[in-house]
C-alpha cells in the first residue's frame, strides 16, 4: 500500500513508561501506530522506556499489556514477541546508550558534567532570586582538559549533557503541524546519560528510533517541546528524525482542562481516564476502538459504526486534527449500548461474567454454569449501555427471598389498587403460580390475564405487586421471564414477602 509520507517501510513503536496505569490518551496512541502499520502493510513495536527507575511500577507492565491486547492491538515486535532489534525493553539495553553517548563525547557534541545535586539546586535558586531563567549554566561545557583529568582522576560521578549550540535556530517539521523553529537559546544542555549510566529518555529513544528503523513517531503533544532536541541529537550522530506526529492532547469533559489520570470529577460528575476503569465498566473493546479511532481522526461524520478494517482501510495520518478535544463520554455509551446489541446472547453472558463475578460475589464458574443468566441476559441485552449497569438489573435474581428489600412498598401497589386489593391479587396469583405447568413465561402470562380481566383488573394493576414483590424494584427486567429465572418456589417465598409487606401497610 502506497505511503505518501515517506519512502521508508513503515515501522511504528508505541513506546510507554510503565511508570503507572495506562491512561486512555496512551491508549489512543497506541492504536493510532497500529492503524497505522496495519494500513501500509508495517511494523507495530512495542517497547519498554523503564529508564526512569525510581518511577518504575512492575504492575503497571503488565496492565499496559492488558490494556492493549483487550484493545486487540497486537503488536509485532515486543518485549514478550521478540523480533529482529530485541530486547524490547530499554534497561536491557542499556550498552547501546552508553555506547552512543561515547559517540557523542569523541566528536564532541556532548560533554561530561559534574556538578553535585547540591551544585544544582544551589544555582536554580540563585538563577530564581535573580530572576534569571533556570537551567543548566553549562559551566562544565567549559573546563579545561586538565580540570577534567583532576575530575576523572578524583573519581567524580557525571552525566553526558547534549552540547546544544548557543546561538541560531532549529527547525523540525510535524506532519499534521508543519514547520516549528525555536531559538536554540531557549534550549538547555539536557542530560543524555544519568550517573548510574541509564540514559534518559533523550537519548534513549532517538538511539532506539534509530536501530531499531522507526520510520513514524506517534507521540502525545507534550512532547512537541522536546522536539528541537531530539533534533540535534539525531544531527549529533548525523541520522534523520523519524517523521513526527504530535497527537492532539485530549480534554477533560468540560473541554477546558487536560484530562488528567487523578482529578476524575468535572462539573460534579466522575469521569474514566485509566484503561483498566474502563475494562472493568465493561467497555467493549470493539466500541472502544471505535470510540477512540474517531479522537483526533475521523472515519466519516456521516457514519456511526464501523468494522475494524474498515477504519485500517481509510486511517491516514495525514488528516489527523492537531486540535485539542473533549472526549464525547456519551458517544462511548451510546456506540458501547450499539455493540452490547450485537453481540450473541451466549457472548454477553461470557463478558458479564467476570463484572457480575466481582459485584455479586459469586464465581465464575459457578454464574457461566447458572440458568437465571441464561433467561436473564437476552432480556436486558437491549437496555444496557455498559456492562457493569447489568448488576442492578439483575442482582435480586441471585439474592434469596429473605435478602428482598422493599425500600419503597408503595411499588407493591398495583396501579390503582390499595394494599388490601393488591394482597388479594397476589394471593390470586399465587394460587394461580402453583398450577402452571410446564412453568415458561408464555403459560404464566396467559394465566395471569385472564385472572386479570375475572377479577375485573387491568394486566398492569395485576402485574404489578408481582413485579415489585419479585425484584424490590421499580424498574427490573421483564415479568414473566424473570419468574422462569427465579423458579416457581423462589417466586411463591417473594410474593409471600410481598403480602406481608403489603400487610404492614395496614
Ligand atoms: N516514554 C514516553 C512516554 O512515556 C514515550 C514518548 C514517545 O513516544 O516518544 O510517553
């Protein structure tokens, strides 16, 4: 497939710090570089910049993969697929860095500094009450061979610092931006390798972009500002810069702040940033990779719903909008509600069972092997627009008739009925249970209609009490199917409860 944005084969990386919980803005990147790879025929890599070890978080690796692989974002080369540049994760890498930085303090376009941290911090607050702008002063940049054979000799710790020209200007290009030029004054000499000899993620990711043949980096826009650097440091080794895409940044819902991964509630209502939330909502991932394809790209504005390839068919990263955008949470629900309807019975019951396992505190074994799902689940199918709405829907099928709670007993009055009429209705009933035979919802419903109209009633004044006395609530899944899922002896014990909370009524 034709790729007009450069000759290269293309090779996208996504490229997290598991130094937390993957974030929905991540997840997007994510799947931007597959499309992306999958639409020319490419190369999707996964791999680990951990570099950063004090913010390292084993869980949040393995979540990461989770995340992306519940996505359907399967990646070609990787920590755990291997592939021709492996290893994948940058700590087992961390000869190449140190040979790269040596490559650039022979031509000298880095230089060793020794300031202490003390040093630094002393000159950041100096620079502060002076009204200086902070950064390094570069006083290492100059000493003298002599003074750093003193500093070598005495055994000093260092870092390789990027010697960033001190006057003119540089320029990148953005695919979706155009062409950005900053004033090399602005830049600072930024560290490429740490004392304890990892390199940061300066170095570390041109290094690897570079071996490892990336062709496109898809990255968040808060990257854009380390741009210019990873510039000179790919002049520096005399490479060129991948083509860079700078995702747009994704708002929070009022669209006026960033979305954040701790502050979840705008205008009083919570929202979901991290994937795991998501998960475990009971986001299908086929809506969500819809939902998230259409954040800073569009499929067509006239359509809703599409197939998977179809997006990879069109996606085109030329056309992706650098505007910020708030994320439309009630057109994840709505296509989440279009895809809940989709898919099979049998397949629904198999995604509501680790949500429903969790809130009802049942096992899954034990759910996937229980009948109520099966009559229950085809009855809710069209009224869920997330998975985990299903536990109020249908907990009291799995509570015993004790566990009942009738908060609002008035709902055992049947429309227009008192208590008294509304217990003779349930005795009715009652009476009426205990004969159907064989007990399926057709048989139940005939029979409690034609008792409705003997008893001069209408259908919902006689369906009512049953409905309440059942469920304790006021909205709940359809009457006749509900009393199948519950058995006939369950049935009778709720409409006993019903009649003796309609009793208390008086
Ligand atoms: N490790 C960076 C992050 O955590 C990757 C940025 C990039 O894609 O270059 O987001």
């Amino acid at each position: 497939m034709s790729n007009p944005t450069t000759p290269r084969p293309v090779r996208v990386r996504f490229a997290p710090s598991p130094t937390g919980e993957l974030h929905l803005g991540g997840l997007r990147t994510a799947l931007f570089d597959y499309l992306w790879a999958r639409h020319t025929g490419g190369a999707f890599i996964l791999r680990i910049e951990d570099t950063d070890q004090k913010r390292y978080d084993a869980k949040s690796l393995e979540s990461l993969m989770r995340g992306l692989r519940w996505l359907g974002l399967e990646w070609d080369e990787g920590p755990d697929v291997g592939g021709p540049h492996a290893p994948y994760i940058q700590t087992e890498r961390a000869a190449f860095y140190q040979q790269h930085a040596q490559m650039l303090l022979d031509s000298g376009a880095a230089y060793r500094c020794y300031c202490t941290a003390e040093r630094l911090t002393e000159m950041r607050e100096e620079q502060r009450r002076t009204k200086q702008t902070t950064g390094y002063d570069r006083r290492c940049r100059h000493l003298s061979p002599a003074e750093r054979a003193e500093r070598e000799a005495a055994g000093m710790p260092s870092v390789v610092r990027l010697a960033v020209p001190t006057e003119g200007k540089t320029t990148f290009t953005d695919l979706i931006r155009g062409d950005i030029t900053v004033d090399n004054r602005q830049l600072q000499d930024e560290v490429l390798l740490k004392s304890d000899g990892l390199p940061t993620y300066h170095l570390a990711a041109m290094v690897d972009d570079h071996l490892m043949e990336i062709s496109h980096v898809l990255r968040g826009e808060e990257w854009l500002s380390t741009a210019p650097i990873h510039k000179l440091v790919v002049e520096a080794f005399g490479w060129e810069l991948p083509v860079l895409v700078h995702l747009p940044v994704i708002l929070d819902p009022s669209g006026k702040g960033k979305m954040s991964k701790r502050k979840k509630v705008v205008e009083g209502k919570e929202y979901l940033a991290l994937v795991h939330e998501f998960i475990s909502a009971g986001y299908l991932p086929d809506a969500m990779f819809n939902f998230l394809t259409n954040v800073g790209w569009n499929y067509d504005p006239m359509v809703e719903i599409f197939e998977r390839e179809e997006a990879i068919e069109r996606f085109d990263i030329t056309q992706i909008n650098p505007k910020a955008a708030a994320l439309p949470y009630d057109k994840l629900d709505w296509l989440n509600g279009q895809y809940i309807r989709q898919i099979t019975p049998a397949a629904l019951k198999a995604q509501l069972t680790p949500i429903l396992s969790k809130q009802l505190k049942i096992s899954e074994a034990k759910l996937s092997a229980d009948n109520r799902l099966d009559i229950l689940v085809p009855q809710i199918q069209e009224r869920l627009k997330r998975l985990d709405e299903a536990v109020e829907w249908i907990d009291w099928a799995f509570k015993s008739a004790d566990e009942i709670v009738y908060d609002d007993p008035s709902l055992l009055l049947g429309r227009k009925l008192d208590a008294a009429q509304s217990i003779a209705v349930l005795e009715d009933g009652a009476a009426v249970l205990r004969t159907i035979e064989p007990f399926l919802p057709d048989n139940t419903q005939a029979a409690f209609r034609e008792r409705a109209t003997a008893l001069g009633v209408s259908a919902g004044g006689y369906f009512g009490p049953f409905r309440a006395a059942i469920s304790g609530k006021k909205v709940s899944p359809p009457l006749f199917e509900s009393m199948q899922a519950l058995g006939r002896d369950e049935v009778l014990r709720r409409v006993q409860r019903g009649v003796e909370e309609l009793g208390k009524m008086g």
